[in-house]
C-alpha cells in the first residue's frame, strides 16, 4: 500500500501554497466527505475551488483527484480490519526506543488535530444538552466501554445522574428500555457503527432523548440522526490510539460541566471524601513517617 494521505502531509506539507495547505488539513479532518464528494462538491465543502482540489491531489504525489479518492477508500477500508490497522502501525515501528517515541508523537499530533478540528458551536452545544439532561447514558462496545464508564464515574461525582451502557445483543433491550424525554445519549463509535449503535439511537429518539455522538468515521453516515457530533482525528493510520481523542474530550466535557456548576460539584465531591472516610474508617493515604 502506498503512502497515506496522512504521511502525505506531513512529507510535503511545507512545499504545497497556502491554499493547498489549508484543502490538505482539511481533507485530513473530513475524509468521510472526502471519498463521497466530486471535486466542485469537495471545493463547496471546503470553501475552496475545483483547480484547488486538483492541484492538492497532484502536489501530494497522486495523479488527479481520483487517485487520491481511491487510496482514501482504500484506507478507510483497513482501517476497519484490526490485523490491518496493527500492521501498519507496525510499519512505522522505531526499533530503537520500542514504539514509545512514535507513539508519543502521533499521540500528540492528534490532540493538535483535536483543538483544531472541534467545531466550538459543536462543544458548546453539547456541553448545554449535557448540562441540562435529567440523566446522561454513556455508550461504549468493546474497548470504548472504557471511556464510557470513566465519563460516567466522573459526572457522578460532581452530582450528575449518570449511567453506562457497554452491554451487546439482547442484553441491551434492558438498557434501552428505560430511555425517557430529558435523557442524553452519549455514544463513543470510533469507527463502526454496530448493529446496537443503530438501534440505540432510534430508541433514544423515540424517546425523546437527546443523542450526542464522538467519532472519527460515522459522522456523514450519522449526521442527520443525532442532535450534536464530535468528530475527532484519524487514527488507525496512527500509532495513536483510536481511544485517545474519546478520553481527552470526556475529561474535558466534565471539566466544563463541573465549571458551570461548581457548588455542586464541589459539594458532591466533599461528600464523596466524607463517605470514603465513613467507609473506611480511617483516612485513605498512608503518610510518610518521619524521623
């Protein structure tokens, strides 16, 4: 497989205009609309024009606009297949510090990519749904369960009801049903939409429930079903991990809620000191002893 648009950029960002810089970021952040886009529907997109598109893709080392279409499908593709995605990770391997600096780097490339990409009219809407849901379920299947859960620990403690979902199959029927109005969804999708994800959204829906959702795949297939997304970097071209993007914005989705409502979430967090020492009976850290 050849070059990835990625590398491509990062190779020879610095010989391309201004203009071509600017289509080539932004190609980077919106590859979904990429690869469904015909070159004056890509320039309307992107505030940018037809000779742009083409002269990007021609700068960037493909022969035209098509080429670099089809090494984007290509690599939207692989990245849903997890041996593929492992082995170009691998590709990029440094022997000589063990993958640590490669992926250090990557990861701060995508939090660069993050700051820049959020929309803020996207992040303020979502922190006001967030703030004024009367509960908050967070979705995750598989390793995104993690960050659900994570988000869901950290609003409770600054005194949101909130709850996770990471159950599949028919399980997530008792989960689904207990959505009502006033309730958010917060589902974290990567890259797949799966079966459960469909249905959830349909259920929250019906419901009444407000659906916000953090990817880096499924916005243009999810746009006109949800009420806010977060669209976050490419990873799987990456040594970054597909999580990191959804662990930072959870952090800082809390950070921001905790600030608009900082007496109670200083309040329910004294109570969670003073329940710890209940539970315990003791304080929970063990001080140094000194001589």
């Amino acid at each position: 497989m050849g070059a990835s648009l990625q590398e491509r950029v990062a190779a020879l960002g610095s010989g391309l205009s201004p203009a071509e810089g600017r289509l080539a970021v932004w190609m980077l952040r919106n590859q979904d609309d990429v690869v469904v886009s015909s070159a004056s529907e890509l320039a309307a997109l992107a505030k940018s024009s037809d000779a742009t598109v083409v002269r990007t893709a021609k700068s960037l080392g493909y022969t035209g606009f098509p080429e670099l279409k089809k090494s984007l499908i290509g690599s939207l593709s692989r990245r849903r297949n997890l041996a593929e995605v492992l082995d170009d990770r691998m590709a990029n391997y440094q022997s000589t510090d063990k993958g640590l600096g490669k992926a250090l780097d990557d990861t701060i490339s995508l939090a660069e990519q993050l700051r820049e990409g959020i929309s803020l009219e996207d992040w303020s809407q979502t922190v006001d749904f967030l703030n004024s849901a009367s509960r908050v379920f967070n979705f995750g299947l598989g390793p995104a369960s993690s960050i659900a859960e994570y988000i869901t620990l950290s609003l409770c403690r600054i005194g949101m009801d909130a709850r996770t979902i990471s159950m599949s199959g028919f399980r997530l029927a008792d989960d689904l049903i207990t959505f009502r109005e006033g309730d958010v969804l917060l589902i974290l999708a990567p890259i797949r939409l799966f079966r459960e994800i469909d249905v959830a959204i349909d259920c929250a829906r019906a419901a009444g429930a407000k659906v916000i959702v953090v990817t880096e795949a499924l916005r243009v297939t999810l746009a006109d079903r949800v009420d806010a997304i977060l669209t976050t970097p490419q990873t799987t071209t990456s040594s970054a991990s597909e999580l990191a993007a959804g662990l930072i914005l959870g952090h800082a989705l809390v950070l921001a809620i905790a600030a608009d409502n900082r007496e109670r979430s200083l309040q329910s967090l004294s109570r969670l000191n003073q329940l710890r020492t209940q539970v315990t009976g003791t304080e929970l850290d063990i001080h140094p002893h000194s001589d």
